[in-house]
C-alpha cells in the first residue's frame, strides 16, 4: 500500500459508496489490494466450487466501540467472530463474505488498519474472502466502520449432535471475562492502567485438533461470546433434566478481570468473550481433551470446570470456594455498575 | 485469608449448632448480594435466620425523589448524570429508563467525577447529578461540590438523597416490629462513620452487632462472633472488619461531609420520614443544590398498588414472601426498587436463589 502517508488525512466521503469513480478507486486502489483480489467481485456473487454435501452458514454483524483496543480491531473480530461460529459446529471455515459500513468522515489510516487486520486474521484461520461490498452512510448516522461477516464452514465428516448426560465434564478453553472488560474499560473511560487485553482469536484451529483426536466424546461446542460462560450453560441446561454444576476454584478468570469486576459490581462469568469455547465433554475423555487443549495457544489455560449433575435441574449454579451454591441464571440483560 | 482456613470456617459455620431459632439483620445491600454470592448463605444452620435490611441506597429512596428528578429535568431540560442502579427503579409514573427512551438527556457514570467533567465539557447544559447513597458515597459527593465550587462551574449542580444508616436501624428497632437479636452491621458505611454511631444497639436496644466485611471469610467471622455475642447474652457492638474500619472511622472524610452538608429529615421508602437522617446541602453551596436552583412540583405520589418492598425494608417479610415476587415483578418488569437494584433483596434472591 503505497497511499499510508496520504490516509493520515484522506476521509471517506459520500462518493466512495457512490459507485463512480471515488468508489472505484478505493476497491481497487485499497481493499482489494489488501483482502486480495477476489475479496470484491465485479460480477454480483462469488462462485465458489464446493465438493461436500453438506455446508454450515452464518452471519453476524460487528459494531464495536472503540474500534480499536488492546488485542484487536473490529476487523479482526469480525473474521473470527464468524470463524468461530463456524468451527463450533464442527464445520471447517472456508469462505467469507465482507460487507462494510463506512460513516463518511472516518479515516483511510483506520480503515487501511482495519483491512490489513481482517488479512491477517483471514490468513490465521485459513479462510478466503471471497466477495464483499461497502456502503456509505452520512456523518453521525454510523460510528465509523460496521462490518458484516458471512461465512461458509464444510463438513469434512458427518457431525452428529450428540445428547449431554449426567456425569458429563464442563471444560473453557481459558480465562473469561478478558474481551468484555477490556471495551467495557475503554468505552467507559475507566482510567485503570491495565494489561489487560481482548481474548479475540480463531477458533477453529483448536476445535478441529479436539474432533480429530475425540470425533465421539465431545457433546457439545459453543463459543462463550455475548453473556459469557453463564449464558451458554443456562442454553444447554433450559428445560433439560440434569443441571450445570461448576466450581468456583476451577474456572479460570485473570486476577484483573476479577479486580475490575469486584470493583464494578459485575459477575465475570457473564462477560463477553471473543476467543473462548466451552465444551461439554464425555468423562472418561475430559482429561485427554484438555490436554490437547492445551498445547494449542488459543486453549493454553483450557480446564475442567465442573460437570452435568441433577441437583437442580433445569438449571445452572456454581460452588464457591467454601461449598455453598447459588444460582446463575440467565440475565435479563447488561449488568450495570453498582452505586457503592 | 489463607483460603484452607476459610474453608475450616465454613465448616464450623454449617455445623453450629442452635437450639433455637436465631433471627439476624444485616442491614447493607451488599451484605444481602454478598451472604448469596460467596455461598455462605447457603451454609447457614437451618434455625439461622437472615433479614434484610433497609441498607440498599436505590430500595429505599422513595418515589417522590424520582418524581421530582424526572419533573426537574422536564421542566428544565436539563442534563441527568446518574448511577446505573437507579435507571430502571420505577418512579410513581415513570422511570429514567422510560424518560430516556422518549428522549430525556439521561448520562449513566461511573463517579460523580465523570458528571463534574460533563459540566465542565458542556458549559452550554445544566448537569444534575443524581446524588443517592450513604455515608459511604456523600464525602465524594461532597468533594465534587467543593471542586465545582473551586472551579466557578456555574452549570452543575447535585440533587442529593443523600441518607444515614444508623437513624434508620434506631427507627426501625423503636417501631419494634419484628423480632431481631442482632445486626451485622455495613462495613463500607462504618469505614466513614466508625464503630460509635451503632452503640445505641447495644446501649438503647440490648442487642449485639458486629461490624463485618464483604468477602467470605468476614462474613462467616461476622456471623460467628455474633452468634457468639448471642450465646453469652452480651449486648456490645464489636469490630471484626478491623483491617479498614477504625475505632472513629474517617474523621477527614466525616469533616469534609460536615462542611457541604447538614442534616435533615428525610423520607425513606417502607420507614417514612426518620429525622435526622437525610443530608441536604448547607446554604453556603446552594447554587449547586438542584433542589433549590430548579423549583419544581411533580405531580402527587402513587405508590405501586400491591408491592411490599416497603414492608421488605423493614424486615416484616422476605421477598419470596411478597404476592408479586416471581410473578408480576421480576427484573425485567420491576415493580419495586427491591428488585432492580443490584443491591436489592428480591433481585438478590431471584437471581441466586430461585430454586
């Protein structure tokens, strides 16, 4: 990319999503020179030559503010964010979509950042953009970038799901609450100095060595994202006959993020994560799986955190440290800080 | 603490033994969200008894504080800057979160900072302050005022509900309406206050209370050394969250409320109006006193046909108790104050301990 010194300056204006020539220039001059040249087509769709019979497909949109922050951007999130939704479901990512939303007056320097972000991230999972579109809306009817990300996994085999019993193990791939109380400390203006850094990471990587090597004991995989590790165990257990049991001591969570937490009134097993998968897990092969886990780097602090039990079905609770229990139900919606 | 000793605590906890029934107060919202998230709760022999207190700064502010708050900024359009706690308490006919979604400028922060800078960021809006708490959040409230002050901010100003917890717990004792034999006593609160304003307990009432902490092992310390008090009838107030409240508490942060504020009488939800327990802002910083700079009358008080959060404060009933817990009020449709706030008892109990 040779416009770097220029994009300092340079904004998007109303005709990059005009369709003449401003627009022109920067699919050819920028993204594709970035995403690749197949990223945005000059023919209406993709044509992809897919061998499988059977496909998984998703979509989600990304807005995020600030669109930068310790370990990542928007564009980073919106590649794996779409990977990992993929990937959950046993399917192996391959193809993106990339829509963009561009508010006029938002700069070519962050934009560039962004694109190369989303490369690199592409280029990590091992997924292609394949086509893509942008739009441009007036200043102050956006906030800056959104991206919309749809993505095509295939099945490489046949993916069954399969039903969670009693005695079953609740394995995380690492520690909670890091992506949602990294925003949550920028967004707010929170002014702790911290190291604290977003969890944002590719998935399917992880996910693909733990079906290689465990195709049969793994029941269930969902990326703990908006709500957090409570939410995703609240969905499995929800009108079921066993319950979700977990321990206090077992889950881990970074002494920061239970820091801010303690400080804010906040539970950090609601917090969003962007690189973290929970799943559940036969007994006999827990132990194995966390193992693989572990050596990966997205999985480095994977454990078992506690299992399927009947102790109160229908729901979730967790054993603090002392041995009591409480509940952890679904949220009605965002938790608030607390006044004292 | 050593987390085996906890542990080893824990277990003398579940296994004292009471030949009868023992009827506790802790008197702090965070007290009651802390006994059912740490689990200690769930450890209490079965003839323990834990009544919530009036001690959550949203549950208690009665309706008629919000009613003015929502007229104040209408009539005034002014800029609301408040804790995210009181957003979705309903008022007699409304609520903030109501009043923000048609389009009232209602800003939630984090500190009375964040809505001191507001002001100084936007000289062209009036920034009131929503000003509820204890003795624990007034010396920052007060500190802002004297800030504003220093700084010549004309266009800031609080409207405080600003209340004090010991009057509270004497109007609820001389009422005599419930049986208590003793109080864990807020250990946020006596930080500032110290351990003398809670004596009366003991010396008017007879009964004991002990200062405690938040975390696991102060609650569980706190309620053996009250139950300890119990066994051997002492009637004394004790100290067992020494390593942040002293013997006189924050003499600097009492001076510093002393100097912006002074007491009043005040209403609290379920209690009614106590004296002396409220703190309005002394006539030297009047013009950052919301009440006085933006005369304002809202309509008349309605109170919520059928919800009991007042009889809940005073300790008459527990949550599950009340006809519309679990079903007309739950977070998402509160009724009360007692279920929005995250200090609240009915949010506490439907969130931990629904069963």
């Amino acid at each position: 990319m040779t416009a770097t010194n220029n994009n300092a300056q340079k904004k998007i204006l109303p005709g990059h999503g005009s369709g003449g020539k401003l627009m022109n220039d920067m699919i050819s001059g920028m993204i594709k020179e970035i995403l690749g040249k197949d990223s945005i087509q000059i023919d209406d769709s993709a044509v992809l030559d897919l061998s499988s019979g059977k496909i998984a497909f998703t979509t989600d949109s990304y807005t995020v503010t600030p669109i930068f922050f310790p370990g990542g951007d928007i564009g980073r999130l919106a590649v794996n964010g779409t990977v990992n939704d993929l990937a959950v479901m046993g399917a192996v990512p391959a193809f993106l979509s990339c829509s963009l939303i561009l508010e006029e007056g938002f700069d070519f320097e962050s934009f560039e950042k962004i694109l190369i972000s989303m490369r690199d991230a592409a280029k990590e999972a091992g997924v292609k953009i394949v086509t893509g579109d942008t739009k441009v809306v007036p200043n102050g009817k956006g906030d800056k970038i959104y991206i919309n990300t749809s993505g095509i996994g295939i099945f490489t085999n046949e993916v069954q799901r399969r039903e969670i019993r009693k005695g079953d193990k609740i394995i995380v791939s690492g520690t909670l609450g890091d992506h949602g109380i990294t925003i949550m400390s920028l967004r707010n203006d929170l002014r702790f100095s911290s190291d604290l850094k977003s969890d944002c990471a590719p998935l399917n990587g992880l996910i693909s060595e733990i079906i290689a090597k465990y195709p049969e004991s793994v029941r269930f995989i969902r990326d703990a994202t908006r709500g957090g590790l409570a939410s995703v165990l609240n969905e499995i257990t929800a009108g079921k006959d066993y319950s979700a049991g977990i321990i206090e001591d077992d889950i881990p969570i970074s002494e920061e993020v239970k820091g801010i937490c303690n400080l804010l009134g906040l539970d950090p097993l609601y917090v969003a994560n962007e690189g973290k998968v929970v799943i559940i897990a036969s007994p006999e092969d827990a132990e194995g799986i966390v193992r693989i886990m572990r050596n990966n780097e997205y999985g480095k602090d994977s454990s078992i955190i506690g299992e399927i039990d009947s102790l109160y079905p229908g729901k979730v609770y967790i054993k603090t440290f002392i041995g009591g229990k409480r509940l952890l139900p679904l949220l009605i919606e965002e938790q608030l800080p607390r006044i004292c | 603490m050593n987390r085996e000793l906890v542990k080893k605590l824990a277990e003398v906890l579940k296994n004292r033994k009471l030949p009868e029934e023992v009827r506790i107060m802790e008197v702090c919202g965070t007290h009651t969200a802390e006994f059912f998230r740490t689990g200690v709760k769930d450890l209490f022999p079965e003839n323990l008894i834990l009544i919530d207190g009036p001690g959550c700064p949203v549950c208690v502010t009665p309706n008629s504080y919000l009613d003015l708050v929502i007229e104040i900024a209408k009539k005034y359009n002014a800029v609301l800057a408040t804790f995210g706690d009181m957003i979705k308490v309903p008022s007699s006919y409304s609520s903030l979160a109501k009043e923000k979604a048609e389009g009232m400028d209602i800003r939630i922060v984090y500190s009375p900072l964040d809505a001191l800078r507001m002001a100084e960021e936007n000289p062209d809006r009036e920034i009131i302050f929503l000003s509820v708490g204890f003795e624990t959040t007034a010396p920052a409230e007060a500190i802002i005022i004297m800030e504003a002050e220093k700084k010549g901010l004309t266009n800031f100003s609080i409207l405080s509900c600003n209340k004090l917890t010991p009057p509270a717990v004497d109007a609820l004792l001389s009422a005599d309406e419930v049986r208590i034999d003793g109080f864990i006593i807020p250990g946020h609160v006596s930080t500032i206050t110290g351990r003398e304003p809670w004596n009366f307990i003991a010396d008017k009432y007879g009964k004991p209370g002990v200062i405690s902490g938040f975390e696991s092992h102060d609650l569980i310390t706190g309620v053996l050394a009250l139950l300890d008090l119990l066994e051997k009838k002492e009637a004394v107030i004790t100290n067992e969250y020494k390593i942040a409240v002293r013997e006189n508490g924050n003499p600097h942060a009492l001076k510093i409320i002393d100097t912006v504020f002074e007491r009043c009488t005040t209403e609290w939800r379920g209690l009614g109006e106590i004296p002396g327990s409220g703190l309005r802002i002394r006539d030297e910083y009047s013009p950052f006193d919301a009440m006085k700079k933006f005369p304002a009358t809202p309509p008349p008080v309605k109170e919520h046909a059928g919800c009991r959060c007042g009889d809940l404060l005073r300790g008459v009933i527990t949550p599950p108790e009340c006809p519309l817990f679990d079903k007309v009020c739950s977070p998402e449709n509160a009724i009360g104050p007692c279920m929005v706030s995250s200090e609240g008892p009915c949010s506490a109990y439907y969130k931990y301990w629904r069963k």
